[in-house]
C-alpha cells in the first residue's frame, strides 16, 4: 500500500538568548530541514540550516553553534544560531505521513 504524506511549512523569527542557554523554537511539526538566517547590524546577513539527520551547518566564518531538529520544532544553541539579541528568521519544511 503507499502511504499518503502532506507537506508542512512553518516560518517566524526569535531573538538569540546567548552561547551558553538552549532556545527551543516551536514549529508544530517535526522538520526535516530548517533555514536560519540572521539580520545582523555589524556584519553582514549570515545563513545556517539544520537537517533531520542531526547535521547543522553554522553561518559562514562566523562562530560556532548547535541546533538540532526535534519532535515539534528544532533548537538552538551556541553563537550562530543563537546570539544575544540576535535578530533570526527561519523557514522549516517538513513531510507528514497520513494514516
């Protein structure tokens, strides 16, 4: 039998808490992929993307960071993806399987 699946799309934004605190964002879903990216005033705009697998890339040359998928969202941590009064939005995509 093949199943059906829908497609999700959630996107809003956060503001970093700093490197040493966990941010858990809510997307409603369990993404497969999600894209960050950050408006900042001192550099320029910087991207990161964490995928299902347990994989994050980290913004380009600039610091490190951890974020990882989860149940209902991802979550972030560390100086990329979650720097004080940082300013990032994200888009998340994710597959539900229909019963």
């Amino acid at each position: 039998m093949i199943s059906q699946a829908s497609a999700r799309m959630a996107t809003g934004s956060y503001i970093g808490t700093g490197e040493d605190q966990t941010q858990s964002i809510s997307a409603g879903f369990e993404p497969t992929i999600v894209f960050i990216t950050r408006l900042a005033t001192t550099r320029s705009t910087q991207h990161g993307f964490i995928i299902k697998d347990g994989r994050s890339v980290n913004f380009s040359g600039y610091g490190e960071g951890d974020a990882t998928i989860t149940s209902d969202g991802f979550e972030v941590s560390g100086g990329s993806f979650n720097e004080e009064d940082g300013n990032y939005y994200y888009v998340a995509f994710g597959i539900i399987e229909l019963d």
